[in-house]
C-alpha cells in the first residue's frame, strides 16, 4: 500500500512519523521497530532511531511505502 505524508518544517524524525502514521503506538513501539531492522529508508535498512527524513525519501515497513512530501 502506497501513502504520502507531508512534512511540516525541514524534516521529521523517524520515531516521530512511525507515532504519527499510527504504525508505533508509543515512543517506545516506534524505537523498538526501528531497532529491529524494519525500516527501509530509501533502499537500505534505517536502524537510527532519530534520523532526519525529509521530502524526497522513501519509507518502507512490511507491505506500506510512505513518500515523504
């Protein structure tokens, strides 16, 4: 399933759109999905917990891809 999600300001952090999007339902979910390896950014395992994303990236997690915009 394909989404986008619009970015208010220059970035969003990562823990921080998985809380957003309802896939974590805590902080602690969403550091703990990203800790497991589930993230793909733009092709490649994203294991930082607060990594910056901005437009133009791709996130991937199990069958959802999110474009940021």
């Amino acid at each position: 399933m394909k989404q986008e999600f619009k970015i208010v300001g220059d970035y969003i952090e990562l823990i921080q759109l998985l809380k957003a999007l309802g896939i974590a339902e805590t902080g602690g979910h969403a550091k703990m999905i990203v800790e497991e390896g589930d993230v793909i950014r733009n092709g490649e395992v994203e294991l930082r917990k607060r990594a910056k994303l901005i437009p133009g990236d791709k996130i991937e997690i199990d069958d959802l891809e999110i474009h940021l915009v």
